[in-house]
C-alpha cells in the first residue's frame, strides 16, 4: 500500500501557469474550472498565468516561471493548454509535489495507438513508498514543482530582455540540440532540457504513473502510461 499526503493550506499554495498562444478547448476550460473550485473549497491559495500572446513556449515558459519567483507562492504547476485532467489528479501531484521536489504525469502524443515520449534510463526502475517512479524526463505538460527548484535554476541561468518585460530575467527554459546515442545531434525541447537541468541540480524527478490525462487534437487521446511501461524492454 502506497502512502498518501494530506494538503495542508497554511504550508501549500500553487502558481498555475498555463502557456497557450490560442483560445482554450471546453474541456480543458472545464478541468480548470474544477481545479479552482477544488482549490477554494479546501482553501489553497492559488494563481493562474497563461501568457497568452507568446507563440516561443519556452520564452513563454521563462516569462511564468519569473512571476512565479516574484509570487509567495511554494508550487508552480505546469499544465498545457491542450490537457484533460480530473481536479483529483490536480490534488494528488501537488501533494505529492510536498514531499518531491518534481512530479508529473505521462499522456500519450496524438497519436493511435497511444505513445508515450518519455525517458525512463537505462535500469529497471522502482516505486518508491508514494507509487512514483524515478525517470529523465518527459513532456511538461502536467507537472508540478517546488519553488526552490525553480530558484536553483533560475540562479544558473542566463539573463535574457523579453517584450514588455522592465528587466532581464532568468531565462530559464531553452531549445537545444544534444549528442544522441550515435554520435549524431539530436533536437531537444525545452521540456526535456528542464528537466536534464533539474536532475544535474541534484533534484528528482518522479512520474506518478496512476494518473490518466487527455491530449486534444483531432480528438482527445487518452491512455495510461502504466500500459506503456509494461510493454517497453528494460533501457528504453
């Protein structure tokens, strides 16, 4: 039986930050929508950031994550603007995000059948006592992270002038190209270079495998990364 964490609202209070450069689908208005009441109804202070008008995600993501650092909040949480979620599944990662200092959940690219984008490392690995799992990375798009991971980083990170911003700021997210396995370079976004940042700060990063999200496209992919997991070999 894995162990399970009570919120407390005098200790917690979540930064949501949402990058989008396009209106929202109903469903995720509906999921967030839910998330606040949820919130509220359990008194958890809360903020919500979208920076609407940034097509560059990972300019959009350096521009929320200094408003966070500028906020009293203890948690920034990452969602996409394309993501279905259950207010639960909100609760649950930032509860556990108490206790580690990065968790997520997995959802499935837009794509039949479902596939996970996600690097796991080259041993099997083991849950630990709450049910997560140590892994490299994975998409961004529901994440939540305790603020002195997000001061670390920012600490290490170039200053950078955005569009209506006064002051340089730490720009904390980039696009990049690393070595792959060949030899040969291999594109990197900004979601997985964060998290390879995370890890070489000394910080987990953990996968809550029991939340199932929704990825809209054409029509709203969904499936649970446990599935996935069981069929991939060992180092994939």
């Amino acid at each position: 039986m894995t162990k399970t964490i009570d919120l407390d609202p005098a200790h917690v209070s979540v930064f949501i930050a949402m990058p989008t450069h396009r209106p929202l689908e109903m469903e995720t208005v509906v999921a967030l929508l839910g998330t606040i009441h949820a919130l509220d109804c359990r008194g958890i202070r809360w903020t919500f950031e979208s920076k609407a008008r940034s097509s560059l995600v990972h300019h959009a993501r350096s521009m929320a994550a200094e408003v966070f650092r500028t906020s009293e909040h203890t948690h920034i949480f990452w969602i996409d603007s394309d993501m279905v979620w259950q207010p639960g599944d909100f609760l649950r990662l930032l509860a556990l995000a108490t206790v580690m200092p990065c968790v997520t959940a997995a959802y499935t690219a837009k794509c039949d059948p479902p596939k996970f984008m996600m690097s796991v490392g080259d041993d099997a690995v083991e849950a630990n006592e709450y049910g997560c799992l140590p892994i490299k990375g994975l998409g961004l798009g529901f994440a939540c992270v305790q603020r002195q991971v997000m001061e670390a980083l920012a600490d290490q990170a170039p200053r950078c002038r955005f569009p209506d911003v006064p002051e340089p700021i730490p720009h904390i997210f980039r696009l990049d190209d690393t070595p792959g396995r060949d030899g040969v370079l291999a594109a990197r976004g900004e979601d997985i270079a964060f998290f390879a940042d995370v890890l070489e700060n000394g910080f987990g990063v953990w996968l809550d495998p029991n939340i199932t999200l929704g990825h809209i496209g054409t029509k709203t992919y969904e499936a649970n990364v446990l599935d996935f997991m069981e069929r991939q070999p060992a180092g994939a």
